[in-house]
C-alpha cells in the first residue's frame, strides 16, 4: 500500500493495485462561492496531476474536497465514488460514470478495493457528508479516512482498521465552534479502531490561506501533542506525518478485518 499527500485534504492512495484519488484541490486557488475577501487558499505552484487514475472518490460537495478547476483536467470517463452533494459537481462537469454512495452502501473497484461509507462531517444544519472505509480483498487491510474529525459510532463494528486518515488539529471559529476536530475526537476513533496507523489530513502543507476568516480561526493542537496523547494513553497506534508530493509505503501487519 502506498500513499501520497498532495496538500489540505488531497490524497494519492494505491491499493489493491489500483490507484484512487481522493478529494483533490491540485490547481488554482481555493475559494468557497467566489467570496475570496472571506476565504481563500493559494499554493506556491500547482500540483503534477496523477495519471493512470482508476478511480476518484469525493466525500464531500464543497470546494475544498470537489474541486472543479481540478477535476476539469481528469478525463471524464474516469469512475468517481462521491457523496450525493459531490456526486452533483462531478455530474455537472460531465463525468460519465459516478456512482452515489449513501450512509452504509458499497462500491467495490474491480474485485478489488471495496469502499464502503459512513457518516461524516456536518456541512449545515441537516447534510451529512461523507467518511469512508477502503478495503483491499486480497489482504484484507483497511484504510478510513474523514477529513473533519467526525467520527460515527457505526464504525466500531468495522474494528480494528489498519489505517486512519483524519485531521490531528482542532479548527474553531466563534459561535460555530470547532468545524475540524482533532485531538481528543482522533483519539477517539483510534481506541475504536485500533489503526496500526494514523496519518493528519486537512493541514496547510504548502498552502497559504487568506481572508477575513483566517483572522476568525482558532488553532489548538499539533502532531506532536497528538503523538504525546497517544502514548499517555498506552496506544500502540504509530503517529505518521507525510510531506506534501512524497509518496510513501505503509508496511502493515495482516490480521483478521471486518468491513
């Protein structure tokens, strides 16, 4: 198993022999209904495209994990897994084979990834988004990524699972409170999971982030506080930290999984 991190919550995972990109920003600026003067995310360049990309898969609709500026440039043949907000920008563009996945339904890849979702991050007062669990057949490993830090409990019955992908930082903004959850919530779902290992998503990597919300934002938390937090509390899940552009191999131990 191999896994890129292309920056915020954009990443290049290839298992099961195939390679899936998950909710990638790889181009342009990042900007929520084109309120730059509110929020705006720039990279220093853009990122190389992926290619031989088998499959996209998208857990949220906004713009930070459906990105259209980036998923313009993919080959619109190319099979996307998306939540149904996600599943709408994608049709838009004109991407010919997107299947949907609500809370609890599959998608297997080819005999040989099966993805299977799960609640996610709250986007308003009655959408819930997206988190998802990957599963290779032929091993068994497994990989579950959220990038908000919003754990259901419905994933208990999918321990122990081999990877985790989830933010490590808690972000905050007053009287929304925290819209990414990390410390306490990661370590939540590692005592439920029970991951061999854990990895951070939706840090700034080599962005550059602007705007009247950014002076709004609360920070709490680091890596380096998360892996503190793990050994206080006797896990023996490892705290990984990946560079942005480095593609890296998981060696993981097979053991008996559940999905």
């Amino acid at each position: 198993m191999f896994l890129t991190w292309l920056d915020s919550n954009s990443w290049l995972l290839e298992i099961g022999g195939k390679r899936i990109l998950i909710d990638p920003w790889l181009v342009g600026s990042l900007i929520f209904s084109n309120l730059d003067w509110l929020f705006k995310g720039s990279r220093s360049q853009n990122r190389p495209i992926p290619d031989n990309i088998d499959l996209i898969l998208l857990s949220q609709g906004l713009e930070d994990h459906a990105h259209p500026e980036t998923l313009k440039l993919f080959d619109r043949s190319i099979k996307v897994v998306a939540s149904p907000n996600a599943a709408k920008v994608v049709q838009q563009l004109g991407y010919s084979q997107v299947t949907t996945l609500a809370h609890g339904e599959t998608f297997t890849l080819n005999n040989q990834v099966e993805i299977k979702a799960f609640p996610g991050s709250p986007v308003g007062p009655t959408l819930v988004e997206n988190s998802y669990l990957l599963k290779e057949l032929e091993s068994g490993l497994t990989v579950y990524y959220e990038p908000h830090g919003y754990h259901s409990t419905q994933l208990k019955q999918a321990a122990p699972v081999d990877v985790v992908i989830t933010p490590f930082v808690d972000l905050t903004l007053p009287l929304v409170g925290s819209f990414i959850k990390g410390g306490n919530s990661a370590l939540e779902v590692v005592r439920w999971l029970k991951p061999q290992v854990i990895l951070p998503t939706a840090a700034g990597g080599d962005v550059a982030f602007e705007g009247l919300l950014m002076k709004l934002i609360q920070t709490k938390g680091s890596a380096e506080e998360f892996r503190s937090l793990v050994e206080k509390n006797n896990l023996s899940t490892r705290v990984l930290e990946a560079k942005p552009g480095d593609r890296f191999e998981l060696r993981l131990e097979k053991r008996s999984l559940a999905i």
